[in-house]
C-alpha cells in the first residue's frame, strides 16, 4: 500500500467521505469537549452582571434564579452551535422544526406536564397521604431562594427558568445525542434497532444526570431513566422535540405549584403548600414524585396518552427511520 492510498484510508475512519463530515463517534467526543467547554465560558460571562443589593426582594430572587438559568442557557447554546458546526444538520433533525405541527404536539406535552403530577396529587390527597397546608406559602432557603420574594412573583419567575433549563436537556440529550447515537450504530444493526438503543441508553443517561441531586435514591435513577425513555419516544415517534420540551417544562413548573421537590430541588414557592405523611417508597419523600413508587402509573398513563395522540396526529405509531438518517444543511456530493 502507497502513502497516498494509507493517508486515505486512515482518513476514512475519521471522516465521512460523502457527507464531508466526522463520523459519528469522533462527531460526538469532539461536540461533548467543546459543548463543555463553551458552556464553561458563556456561564462565566455572567459574572461580570453585578448581584443587587440587599438580601431580600425581586432584585435578588431574579438574580439568582438568572444566575442558574444562564448555566443550562450557555449549555443549551454551545451544544446546538457546535452541533449545528459539526454536524451540519438541518433545524428540523435536531427536532426543533418550529412547524404547526411542532407547536400542536407542545400543547400536548405541556398538557401531559400539568395533568399527570396532579392526576398524582389527586390521589394522595384522596388517600390521606398528602394535606394542603397553605395558600401561596414561601418558605426561606430552598435551592432557588424564590422565598425572599412572594409566592406570585417566584411562580412568575420559575417560568423563563423552566423553559430554558426544560428545553436545553431535550436539546442536548434527544436532539443531539440521540440523534447521533441513532445514527452512528444504523449501519451495523438497522435504523429502527439504533433508534431504540439510543432512545434507552440517553433515558439511562438522564437518570444518571440526576444521580447527585439531593435525596436521590437507586430508585429515583431507575424513574427517571424511565421518564428519560419516554421522552425520548416522543421524539422519535414524532420527529419532533415538541411534546418532550412541553412535557419535560411543564412537569417541573406543576410540580412547583403544588409544593413538590423538583428531582430533590425545592423551588421555596408555591401556589398550594402541601405536606405528605405517606410512605416515602410511594411518595418519593424529599425528593418529590419521581423517587417514589408513584411515578410509576403516572408513566404508564403518559405512555398511553403518548399512544394515542401520535396515532391522532401522525396516522400511525411508528419509529421514524429519519432519526438515523441525516438530513445535511448542504447536500453531501453523490449523497441523497
């Protein structure tokens, strides 16, 4: 073998010849430094906005709340820019297609995040397991430190809050990783199979994430390794990331409102304070919903509710072959 014909063959297992493009792995290592390495930077710029004075007041409940939210804002950006460089896709396959349709599936999904933690509630209320204590309590520490404001003006605040933090992990985690995942290992075992595989290794992934939140429990990994499978087949099942982003927002915000720890997080404002004597297996305890037994048929019931809007919406129930098949901004030479 000549040089030429030995550079050319270890460029291949770097680079894509048809698509001009890394391939899937190098793709993905080279995205996850840089994503890193640029939310690092965009997060640090927020240090030079000066922290108000005082200790109490909308001033410091907003600049605390902003100083989180710029966190998963910088990671949500550099992951889609960098994305966006590296892998030269369309909006559309990362999900975000801002069609009719795409906005159509968000209602449902912020319907889903409502219903389901009060579909919850209902019942625990019903069995004694939970009271309602108060009418828009705050209550002081807390790891978003709303309860220096009031209950009305926190909930307003967790809004914005929740849209990028919700949004940026669908971006991140469905959009691009298990897009590429799905992509990388179609050519060794099929589009539907790498689909799947890449659908429950980000829902493992996403349970881990929130392995060091606080009061996380083996079985709250297990839940929300569960959830992150769901949400990933609203993506795949819809090509879309609108159903996961309104359902993964809403979920948080719902929880919120009714006094419930966030994944471990106490958000220190809510619409209906609540206050739970149930078995913590079933109730999740401090950690909210999702580490208890509870969460459970709340997915059996989003699952099914999934079912039957995909089949209302799109005709069919059916893994898109699209999530393993790029669609290039600039259209590869000899490629489709």
């Amino acid at each position: 073998m000549d040089r030429s014909a030995f550079s050319m063959e270890v460029r291949g297992y770097f680079l894509n010849p048809v698509e001009k493009r890394l391939r899937a792995p190098w793709r993905i290592s080279l995205w996850l430094v840089l994503t890193a390495f640029g939310g690092a930077v965009l997060t640090l710029l927020f240090a030079v906005v000066p922290a108000p004075a005082g200790k109490g007041g909308l001033a410091v409940a907003a600049y605390g709340l902003a100083e989180l939210g710029w966190g998963f804002l910088g990671l949500g950006a550099a992951g889609l820019g960098f994305g966006y460089l590296l892998d030269r896709r369309t909006a559309a396959d990362f999900g975000l297609g801002r069609d009719t349709q795409w906005w159509r599936d968000a209602v449902f999904g912020v319907t889903l995040g409502v219903g389901l933690p009060t579909i919850g509630l209902t019942v625990e209320l019903a069995v004694g397991w939970t009271t309602i204590t108060a009418v828009l309590p705050t209550t002081t520490g807390g790891t978003f430190g709303l309860g220096v404001t009031s209950a009305v003006v926190g909930l307003a605040l967790l809004v914005p809050f929740f849209v990028v933090q919700a949004t940026a992990e669908e971006i991140l985690v469905r959009g691009y990783l298990l897009t590429n995942l799905a992509e990388g290992a179609a050519g060794a075992i099929g589009k539907t199979a790498s689909t799947i595989a890449a659908t429950v290794l980000t829902g493992a992934l996403f349970g881990l994430i929130h392995w060091t939140n606080p009061s996380a429990t083996p079985l709250s990994v297990v839940n929300i390794t569960l959830y992150g499978i769901l949400f990933g087949a609203c993506y795949v099942l819809t090509g879309r990331l609108g159903i996961a982003c309104g359902f993964h927002i809403a979920w948080n915000y719902t929880l919120s409102l009714w006094d419930l720890p966030v994944s471990g997080l106490d958000t220190g404002v809510a619409l209906v304070g609540t206050e739970s004597a149930g078995p913590e297996l079933v109730t999740g305890g401090a950690f909210g919903p999702e580490g208890g037994l509870v969460a459970l048929p709340l997915l059996a019931l989003g699952a099914g509710a999934l079912y039957w809007w995909v089949r209302r919406e799109y005709g069919r129930v059916a893994i898109l072959d699209s999530i393993a098949a790029p669609d290039l901004r600039i259209p590869a030479r000899g490629g489709k």
